[in-house]
C-alpha cells in the first residue's frame, strides 16, 4: 500500500460466521481452494484436515472456509467500504460452490473491527483525556482511591437493536498495541485503541442478504462510532 493511500489509523477487520458443520468440505478441498484463491486475487493458499486458507503473500489479507467456519479478515483497509465489499464477494461465491449449504444455518455471526490511532503528545496526557471524556473517572473516585491512575482501560459489553457488541479501548503504546494487534511492523509509539465486535446467535437459518446487511451495517457503525471516540478524546 502506497503511502498516499495509508489510512489515518491502523486496523484490522474479521468476519467469522461459525455454522452447522458441513462434512462435504473434505470431498472439495483442494477444487474450492483453486477457486476461491482466483475469486479473491489472493495467490497463497494452504488445506489443513478441515479447513482451507487462502492469502495474500504480504499476510494482509486472508479468506477461510472450514468444517464449522468460515470468513474474512484484512490489514489497513484503504477505504470504508473495501472491507464489507471483499467479505461479501467472499460469501456470494463461496455459497455458490458444489457441496456449501446455503442458504447457511448460523450458529454465530460476528464482524470484529479493531483500530489504532496515532497521538501526538504524552501517554499522560492520552490517559487524562480517556479517563476524563470516555470513561469518566470522578474526582470521588480518585479521591477514595487516594493514588494517581498510571494506566486505564477494559471491556464494556452492549446490547443494542439488532445486535450485541463488545468494545475493549484505552491509550496504548506501540509494544502492547503490537501485541493486541498481531503485528510485527513499525508501529507510532502512542494512540488510542479500540475494538468492537458485533455478533449475533441466530441458531437457525439465515438468508444470504440478512448476512450481508449484517456485515454491511457492522463494519460501517464501527467505523462510525470510532471516529467519534476518537474526536472525543483527541479534540481540544
């Protein structure tokens, strides 16, 4: 990826939906793993006892279908859309292949989205503005307290209209945003971090578009609702 076209934060996205086991994945292994490596672009791909992975050289990007599973997950989206528009491509092709139930009885339906944005100033100052604008430390509790907070963050868990959602955030420095992230590379030494998982437990069959709508809405209100947790902490 071109600096030009870098996103302003880093992330990383995941679509897994765990559905009723199909055995047929052990009759079409090898022919679904040729065909989908051609009808994602992505020139890697390696089969396991019960799973097929395919992948971009780079690491950046990788599809899977499996006995239980399957899904999609990418590195430094370039835009907003590319997430959802590849994971649905996925899923349009995969239930058109010989041996796939479909329409797919979902067990699990989950998009997980997770970002890193860099900041410009200190980690003191990053973790006064966390604890002050998202998680609302009181002054009563610093004063039970009675000690200075050198760190913060932990999971806040959701249920909302169509679907639950779990976040964990806080300020990070490179070495655990490294970790939480699973990456090797150069990381900015300072952001903020913040993950969300939206998932769903239909236990029963799910038609193709509701699948769709759900990755589609999912990977946008995450980045929706980042963006204005980021503003609220960064902003003057």
């Amino acid at each position: 990826m071109s600096p030009k076209n870098k996103p302003e934060s880093l992330n990383r996205f995941i679509l897994q939906i765990q559905y009723k086991p199909n055995a047929k994945l052990l009759d079409f292994r090898g022919t679904w793993a040729e065909k989908i490596s051609a009808q994602m672009q992505l020139s890697e791909w390696k089969i396991i006892e019960n799973r097929v992975d395919v992948y971009s050289k780079n690491g950046q990007s990788r599809a899977f279908v499996g006995f239980g599973d399957c899904g999609f997950a990418t590195n430094d989206v370039p835009s907003r859309d590319f997430f959802s528009d590849q994971a649905i491509r996925l899923l349009k092709f995969i239930v058109d292949l010989k041996g796939f139930d479909s329409p797919i009885f979902v067990n699990r339906l989950g998009v997980r989205s997770t970002f890193f944005k860099p900041f410009n100033g200190t980690f003191e100052d990053l973790l006064g503005r966390y604890s002050s604008r998202f998680l609302n430390v009181s002054d009563r509790v610093f004063s039970i307290m009675n000690a200075q907070v050198v760190d913060i963050g932990g999971p806040i868990y959701f249920k909302g209209d169509r679907c639950n959602f779990n976040t964990m955030s806080g300020p990070m420095r490179e070495d655990q945003a490294k970790q939480l992230l699973e990456r090797s590379d150069k990381l900015p030494d300072l952001g903020l971090y913040f993950d969300i998982d939206y998932w769903r437990k239909p236990e029963q069959v799910v038609s193709n578009g509701d699948i769709h709508d759900f990755i589609s809405q999912s990977s946008r209100e995450s980045w929706e609702k980042f963006d204005r947790i980021a503003d609220l902490v960064f902003s003057a």
